[in-house]
C-alpha cells in the first residue's frame, strides 16, 4: 500500500524532526524513555520507529525484547544498522500499521509517537490491540492544534512539508473512544510542549 512515508528519506525526517523550531524527536524520546521507567515492560514495539529513535533509552537489562515497525523499508534497514546487537532480541519489522500484517507476537508496551495523525484510527487500533498482551500498556502522543504553529513546521525539507496534505490531527477525546472500543482503559493523559512551544498530548492506556 502506497504511503507519503515512503516518499521521505530518514536524513530528511531526522533532519526536519531535530530543528530546534520543531525539537520533536527529543520530546518522542523522552515521553518514550518516561513510559519505559514507569511500567519497565520485558517486551517492546515501536510503532512508526523510523530511524530508531529513543531505542537508546532502552535498557537491555530490563527490556529484552524490541520491535520496530515502520512503512519505509529503508527507515528500518538504518535502525537495523544502529542498533543490530544492541538487545537481546531485535526485531524489525516493514508493515502498515492500518493492517493486520505481518503477525506480530505480542508485547507488553506498545509506543506509538505521532504516528496516528497519519492512518485511519479505528484500523490502527485494532492493529495496536493484537500487539499487546493483556494487561500491558499502549502509549500515544498527538499533536494539538497550537496557536501560531502550522501542522507540519515549515523547513527545508521539502519532502516532510509535503506530509500536510495527509495530516489529521486526532482530538484525545476520540484517541480515548477508539481505544475503549478496543478493550483498553485510558490511564493517564497530560500535555507536554516541545521547546519550540508546540503542543503534544501524551496518553497511557492499559489492555484488558
């Protein structure tokens, strides 16, 4: 299935994401690593993984199993280069996550970190639903309509601006529905800011 995804390269991705007038792979990165401490999870799966960032907030002692899974075949063949050997298991994984494909064995944390402004959210939370085990925990953050700031930061690179038109920002009021429909009660919910002052509300769900 054809995706925007595909059309961006990961120095383009990384590139725009690491600006500080978008500073949102440290923000990913740190809701990621506050997810990991809080609930220690054996078993992980990254969803929209990218190049593989916040994996350095992993600890292998504590979590030994990853999973990335990204649309862009080239995003996971650079997380396999980073960090191949770094965990006791590793496994990267190309796959829509609006589909059912591939199975994958279920995790006790799931992360997905502005991935569902992108996909049709009742789909991705039935895909979201198979990968976690029953009482483990699914984090999410979106993006909040901010004063002043476009969807999508404006920059130079031309190939992530063009995301805009495939954008739709998800309300935490409907982030919540979808997930109760799915078997998965809402935990927390807060709002964090990225340093150039965009808004981003994180939520934790427990599976039934």
């Amino acid at each position: 299935m054809w995706s925007p995804w595909l059309d961006i390269a990961l120095p383009d991705y990384e590139g725009h994401m690491g600006l500080p007038e978008v500073a949102q792979s440290e923000l990913l990165a740190d809701v990621f690593g506050a997810l990991l401490v809080d609930h220690a999870p054996r078993s992980v799966a990254v969803l929209g993984c990218a190049g593989g960032n916040g994996f350095d907030r992993i600890s292998p002692a504590v979590t030994e199993r990853v999973v990335g899974v990204d649309i862009n075949p080239s995003f996971i063949d650079a997380t396999r280069t980073r960090f191949q050997g770094r965990f006791h298991v590793l496994e990267l994984v190309v796959g829509d996550l609006q589909t059912g494909e591939p199975a994958i064995e279920p995790v006790d944390c799931v992360y997905a970190g502005l991935v569902l402004e992108y996909v049709d959210l009742r789909a991705a939370w039935r895909r979201i639903r198979s990968l976690v085990r029953p009482g483990g925990v699914v984090g999410t953050v979106v993006q909040l309509p901010t004063r002043g700031f476009d969807a999508v930061t404006p920059s130079a690179y031309s190939s992530v601006q063009s995301l805009a038109q495939w954008m739709t920002l998800v309300s935490p009021e409907e982030l919540r529905r979808c997930a109760e429909g799915q078997r998965c009660e809402e935990l927390t919910s807060h709002i964090v800011e990225s340093r150039a002052g965009k808004k981003f509300q994180v939520q934790v769900f427990r599976s039934s």
